[in-house]
C-alpha cells in the first residue's frame, strides 16, 4: 500500500475534520433525516433528497480522510536532515530571476497546501522542480505564462 507524506499539521488537521464529521455533521444530517422522513412522502420531498444527499458526503469524506491517515506518513520537517536539499517539508526561500520577487514556501501534502499561506503541495509543478535542488540552484517551473526560474536563497526544516 502506498504511503501518503505528511506533516505533523496536516494530520492534525485530517484528525480534527474526522472527529468533526463523526461527532457533529454525521449525526446533523441524520437529524434532519429523521425530521424530512416525519414529513410523509419522500418521493417529492426535496428536504429528504438534501439531507441525503449530504450524508453521502458526508459518509464519503470520512472514509477518504480514514483512508488518507491510514496511509499516512508523517514527517516532522524540524527532524529532517535533508543536507541542504529542498525536501518533503522544507521551508524554501526563493527569488524570481526576472522580477526579483522574494517568496517562500513549504513543501507539504496535497490536504494541508495552501497557497495563501506559502503551503504548497509536493505534487505541484514548482514542488516538482525544487525537490533535490539546494541553495544556490536555480529551478524552473513551466507555467502557463511560460518558464518561470527561481533561485534557491535558502532552505530551511522547521
């Protein structure tokens, strides 16, 4: 079975939407399950069809997210020795070639990327491209711009 990589947040993260799912929307839903059945015909109850169709997501969330911490690897990138390589959950400090652009990212797992946040997933294309680079590489990154290149200024494992 494959294994999924993800940091200590991200299976955090996973852990608190299941437990929320099991104890607070699983049983909303069947809640309100109950009260569009009380309301007799089903057939042309539009109610009955929401909260069902709800459960099913519901019920389906959770088994992905059992799935997904089951396969779950995680990976504390404070403990990481990744000898100055960009690996899963570095923290990397980057400068855009042609506009002197100073960003930084994480490398993490495809549930807890964030772009926002500077997260990004370790499938992602620039993910791709710094993994195994070191500081002072430069990597590029086919964008629907174009290729973007981006020098490696720091990495970090935090």
């Amino acid at each position: 079975m494959p294994t999924i990589p993800v940091t200590q947040r991200g299976a955090d993260l996973l852990k608190t939407e299941l437990q929320r799912l099991k104890t607070k929307d699983r049983p909303a839903v069947i809640n309100a399950i109950s009260e569009a059945r009380a309301q007799g015909d089903l057939s042309e109850n539009a109610d009955y069809d929401a909260a069902k169709e709800r459960q099913g997501f519901i019920e389906g969330r959770i088994a992905e997210i059992e799935s997904k911490l089951a396969m779950a690897q995680v990976i504390d990138p404070a403990a990481t020795d990744g000898g100055g390589r960009v690996v899963f959950g570095a923290t990397v400090e980057l400068e855009d070639e042609r506009s002197g652009a100073a960003v930084t990212y994480q490398i993490v797992g495809e549930d807890e990327a964030d772009l926002k946040q500077g997260l990004i997933n370790i499938s992602s294309p620039i993910a791709r491209a710094l993994i195994g680079k070191e500081e002072g590489d430069v990597a590029e990154v086919q964008a629907p711009g174009g290729v973007k290149r981006y020098e490696i200024v720091a990495v970090r494992y935090q």
